[in-house]
C-alpha cells in the first residue's frame, strides 16, 4: 500500500506532479511497482493509524509532525490497517477495517483446523456479525472525504491489498475472508472473484492441494503482473492482471529460504521483489529476484534497532527504504541498495501512535 504512491505512476501522475511544483522522472501508480525517482525529494509522509482510526502528516525530510491529514471517522473511516494508494486521479485510496475486526470465517492469529488429508477447514464464526470494512476515497491533496469506493460486504472483510491495473481495475486482497478479487471502478461492482474463503475459483489450478490463507499484501511486478502475499502458507502467488488466471507459485514457502509470515510484497527500483517477514523474534525484509524469484537474501535483518512489527515498506525518490514499525510507533530509514541502518526519521512519542500501519509518501 508507498512514496507519492505506492507503485509505479504513468503520464496521469507525471502531469499531476508537474501542476504541483516538481518533476517526476519515471513512474506508475500500482501498489508496489518500481518506486518514484524524482529530482527533487519534494515529499510528505502518510502513516495510516489502526489504533487512532485516522491517517497522520509527515515531513517527507526532517519526518516532523505536521498533523492529521484524514480525521478518524471521516467517510466511515476505522483503522486503516492495509494498502494506501495515491491513484493517478489524484485520489487517495484507503482500505478501512471495522474495529476491532471481525476475524471471520476463521481466526489468522490461531492454528487452523486441518481435515485428515491436512488441509485447513474453514469454520464460519457462532456469531451474528456485521460487515462495515470498505475501501474510501479522499482527496490527495486535502485529505477531504470524496466516496465509497467499494462499499462493506460479506466478503470484503479485513481488506488489506489495493492495486490498481493498467486498465483502471482495482485487485483487492482480503486478510479474514481469504478472498481476492477484481473491482470494476468504471461499473462499481466486483468483476470477478478469483479466490473466495481461501478456494481458487478457476478451472486451472496450479496445485490439486493450493490453498490460500491471509492475503496481506499485493504489489503490481515491473512485468505486468500481480503479486499476492498469502500470509498464513507463507507463499507468494503470482495472476494475470488481465484474465485473473493464476499463473504460479512465485515464491515457495518451502523454497529454503527464511520467510516464515510474508506481509507486505513491494518491487524496488531495481525490479526485484520486497518482502516484510513476520517471524516471531525475527521480523525482517527479504529479497527475492523479481525474474525468478529467487531468494537473494536479507535485505534489513531487525536487529539492530529490533523491529517491532514491519508493518509496511516504502521507497523514496532518494532511494532510501522507509518502514512502519507498528507497536512502536516509529519510521525507520535504510538504505535502498544495501540495506544498511540510516536512523530513525519519525521517533516513537514524535506524533506517531503505536499502531502505525499503513504508510504512503505524497507531493508536498
């Protein structure tokens, strides 16, 4: 959900840039492409807050606080827990959980039941429930409330992935429904659902035993297909942005690597692939090769300062790498090509809450 936006932006975006004061070089506006590069470092920081149910301002350079960009309640607005996207009409997407939210059908932060061929059952919550998770629109430059872009329903529950395609639709990965799908933004409607409670709905399936469980992140590869991280199996699936056909199992959980809980996927400058690791006591950010999707190895390692929780990642038109560490409440730098530790730029009790979620960079 990451600097002007999270993505790669187009031509839209180009001349947006250019009415607001500076030049952007190359660009694109889906969730996780290739980062910004830009002349100028001309930006602010938006940090989507669980625990405030609102979305905090930034200084793009000394990270000081400058306040609340989207009030807490605004459109309906709770905990903006997953993907934050500037789109190329200059709007910003959000995707609003209810709070606390409701983990149905299943629990992520529980085992989950296996029948005897170990396979996990999904098991529809014992209580009435009430849907109020949707994804909003606000203005990119304001803040001010615009739509409903995707309104609440059964399905749209615990929405966390957002990424626009070439041609205007948007995927959108839900974390306690295990379900993705492709929303139509010229008819507002869903087109088409590829994975509903966790089953893949297509005739072709790459494995007679794939299963999806907790889709967390979603990020648009430099060749024109969409990521999916599926937090629970630890896998990273790769589908056609046109058809919806899932084409493969681009990263294995059991490919010997490190990555036990992938949660957020995001392609650098460099085109490989990005991945926040929640591991418990080893929370990290890993790189794979964005061709192969080989394991190229730890990008940052979270020791030192130890990562509370990584929960979202952003390149800057300067190349650094900035992370959300949730339950401290802090930005943290590092550096684009090697990984290296450059400091802290928003400090914990500087503005920014424990509970820090979601974060995305937009013009000044």
């Amino acid at each position: 959900m990451q600097h002007p936006i999270k993505g790669t932006l187009g031509r839209d975006f180009m001349n947006l840039a250019r009415h607001a004061g500076f030049v952007v070089i190359a660009v694109a506006l889906f969730t996780g492409a290739p980062h910004v590069q830009a002349e100028t470092a001309e930006m602010d920081i938006l940090v989507g807050s669980c625990y405030t149910n609102n979305v905090l301002r930034f200084d793009g350079k000394t990270g000081a606080y400058m306040g609340e960009f989207i009030p807490a309640g605004s459109g309906g607005l709770t905990c903006p827990e997953g993907e934050m996207i500037l789109g190329k009409d200059g709007m910003l997407y959000v995707t609003s959980f209810s709070f606390p939210p409701l983990r149905h059908p299943w629990e992520p932060q529980l085992p989950a039941p296996k029948t005897p061929d170990r396979r996990p059952t999904f098991e529809p919550t014992k209580q009435a429930v009430t849907y109020n998770d949707q994804v909003l629109r606000f203005d990119g430059k304001t803040g001010r409330f615009i739509d409903v872009f995707m309104p609440p329903s059964a399905r749209l529950n615990g929405p966390h992935g957002l990424a626009f395609t070439k041609q205007g639709n948007a995927f959108v990965a839900t974390r306690f429904s295990s379900s993705l799908m492709i929303y139509d933004r010229q008819k507002n409607a869903v087109r088409q659902v590829l994975v509903d409670n966790g089953a893949y709905k297509l005739q072709k399936q790459i494995s007679p035993e794939l299963v999806f469980r907790d889709f967390n992140g979603i990020s648009l590869g430099p060749d024109g297909k969409v990521y999916v991280s599926s937090y629970q199996t630890g896998d990273i699936f790769r589908f056609d942005e046109e058809t919806g056909d899932l084409l493969d199992r681009f990263v294995h959980a059991d490919d010997g690597h490190p990555m036990k809980h992938p949660h957020n996927v995001l392609f650098g400058p460099d085109n490989n692939l990005y991945v926040t690791n929640v591991q418990e006591g080893e929370h990290s950010v890993l790189r794979f090769d964005g061709r192969s999707g080989k394991y190229l190895g730890v990008f940052v390692d979270g020791k030192k300062p130890k990562i509370g929780y990584p929960s979202d990642i952003v390149f800057t038109p300067d190349g650094e790498l900035l992370l959300v560490d949730c339950p401290v409440g802090a930005i943290l730098r590092y550096d684009g090509e090697s990984g290296a530790y450059l400091g802290t730029l928003v400090h914990s009790g500087s503005g920014l809450p424990a509970g820090a979620t979601s974060i995305v960079l937009i013009p000044k």
